[in-house]
C-alpha cells in the first residue's frame, strides 16, 4: 500500500486538483432543524472563512494553505512561506496565508522562500514595480503560481496605487 501511495502521490494534485485548508476559531456544531428534520452541521463565521481558504488553494496554486492562527496553535513547526495577507470576499478580517512545506514541494522551497519574502516586503511597502520585477523572476525561474499571481497584481497595483495603502489585499471571487 505504501508502495502504491508513493506512486500516486506526485499525480493526485494534477487529477483531482485538490487544496488542503486549515483555519482555527470558533464555530459551533451540532443538530439544527426541527423534530422533523434535523440536519447535523458546523455553522458560524470561521466555517465560511476556512471554506474560502480552501478555494484559495487553487487560487494560489498550492497543496496546502493555513492562516496564521491555525499555525498558531500546531504543536509542531513546519517550515511554512507566508503566500498573502488579505481579506476574503465578503470577511472584513484580514487573514495572513501560509502555504505549508510538504513531502513533495519543491526542492527549492528554502530558496524560493527566501526570494518570495523579500519580494513579498516590496510589496507590503507599496514598491509595487519592484515587487513585480522579483515576483516575475520567481515566476519564470521556478514556475511558481504564488509568485504568477503577486506579479500579476502587482502590475495591476503598480498601473493604479491605492490610497493609504495597508499592504492587505481584499479579494473579490470566492
């Protein structure tokens, strides 16, 4: 079974296109409904984050995605790169996203990393075509969607800065 996994494991990204999410908060779960129908559920405003978190993953092109306060509360440390901050569609609390090092990211995760945070810095100080420059570098160097989709918006930040810039993004799809 191992063995089998091992194989399939580098491919189930490419044929199912499947993100991994982890957000942490309150949330309530249990029966809803009346005697007739009952339906046993989570409800609250952290499901509906964790939920647009999860969509992200595709967004950003990652496996694995965690807001800073689920990273908070692991007993372990993994290595992790900050992708964002930004506020999802519809939220007006900014979330800080992580994307999780995992057995299969690439072996130069560590440089990556590195050069993704210093773009990532230009980013949050408003030097938008700097952080174009650096993000597109990753972009071409390394094939890295993280890097594609802040070169991008910081082309697009760059051709009309926003006032009172805060460095926190506000989504606009789900």
């Amino acid at each position: 079974m191992e063995g089998l996994r091992t194989n399939l494991e580098p491919n189930l990204k490419t044929l199912f296109g499947y993100g991994v999410a982890l957000h942490s908060g309150t949330a309530l779960i249990g029966n809803k409904g009346s005697a007739q129908r009952l339906d046993y559920g989570l409800v609250g405003d952290l499901i509906n984050a964790a939920a647009r978190v999860e969509s992200l993953t595709k967004y950003y092109g990652v496996l694995f995605l965690i807001t800073r306060e689920a990273y908070a509360k692991l007993s372990a440390s993994p290595k992790v790169r900050l992708i964002d901050k930004a506020i999802v569609k519809g939220k007006s609390t900014p979330l800080e996203l992580l994307e999780i090092k995992h057995a299969h990211s690439p072996e130069h995760f560590d440089d990556t990393l590195e050069r993704y945070n210093a773009a990532f810095a230009g980013y949050e100080r408003g030097d938008f075509r700097g952080a174009e420059q650096l993000f597109a570098a990753l972009r071409d160097e390394r094939e890295d969607k993280p890097s594609a989709v802040m070169a991008e918006r910081c082309h697009e930040l760059a051709l009309a800065p926003p006032k009172n810039w805060d460095g926190i993004y506000h989504l606009t799809t789900k």
